[in-house]
C-alpha cells in the first residue's frame, strides 16, 4: 500500500486541475485532497491539496518543474518575502505601538481633570470602563495603532 504525500497546495482550484490533469497524462496517479469544497463563489475556504504516491513524487516533481518552475517558487523569494515580512513587524513595533501608547496617555491625560472641573453627563458608554478617561484612551491608542500600522506600512512607489 503506496502512501500519498503532497506534492503542491493551491488556493486557486482550476490551477490544481491542470496540473492534475497533467500529471494524469503521463501515466501518474494523483487525488486533489479538498478539490470539491472549494467550489465556492466567495472564494476557496480550504487550499487544495495534489497528492500522489509516495514513489511518483520524484518524478511528479520533476515534470511539474519542467513545465512550471514558478509552482515551487525560489529560495531567493521566499527571503525576499520573509524580509519584508520581518521588517513590516519591525517598523509597527518600533513606530506604531509607541505612538500608539503615547495617544493613549495624552487622551487620558486630557481627559482626567480635577473632579470639579468635570462637567456631569450621562452618555452611554462605547465599551465596559468605569471611566470616560480610560475608555476614550483606549479607543484613541487602538486608532492610532491602526493607522500608524498602515502609514508606517504603506508600499513605496
């Protein structure tokens, strides 16, 4: 009993029929792993899975490089990915969340004044804080980290 091994995953279900059916045509035995549940309109919920036997991987490979080089990418984009994964991480740490933190204690700070200062209102409340302080400061820095995040992130042209 041959086991199977997965040989490539898609998120587009039409490019793993075609390589399907062109593993197929030369003789190698292939299952595509959740080809019907991605039939959706909005999209594919799950990525498909071409899967052969253990023994046809080599060959399989072989013939889907020949054809495709680009189905098993590079190691050089896989770097060049992961960099700009890492330095997207590293701009929002060291930029976006002290920025963040610093709206957050100015809006609190603005908005803790002597208690006489304060006028009284009742309003209803946007989250569960006691207090209009904190609750305004903690709204302000999630915006701010938010919009911080993308500036810092943003694509150059």
């Amino acid at each position: 009993m041959a086991y199977l091994q997965t040989l490539l995953t898609y998120s587009v279900p039409s490019e793993a029929e075609v390589d399907r059916a062109f593993l197929e045509s030369h003789g190698i035995n292939v299952c595509l792993l959740n080809a019907n549940t991605s039939r959706n309109e909005l999209g594919a919920p799950f990525f498909v899975r071409l899967q052969v036997n253990a023994e046809d991987l080599a060959e399989a490979r072989r013939l889907i490089a020949e054809v495709n080089p680009a189905r098993f990418g590079s190691p050089e984009r896989v770097e060049e990915i992961d960099r700009a994964v890492k330095r997207a991480a590293g701009r929002f740490v060291l930029f976006a969340l002290p920025l963040a933190i610093l709206a957050a204690f100015a809006v609190y700070w603005l908005f803790t004044a002597p208690p006489e200062a304060q006028p009284i209102r009742v309003r209803p409340r946007l989250l569960v804080f006691p207090n209009l302080a904190a609750e305004m400061a903690l709204s302000s820095g999630i915006l701010v980290a938010i919009i911080a995040g993308f500036w810092v992130n943003r694509r150059r042209k």
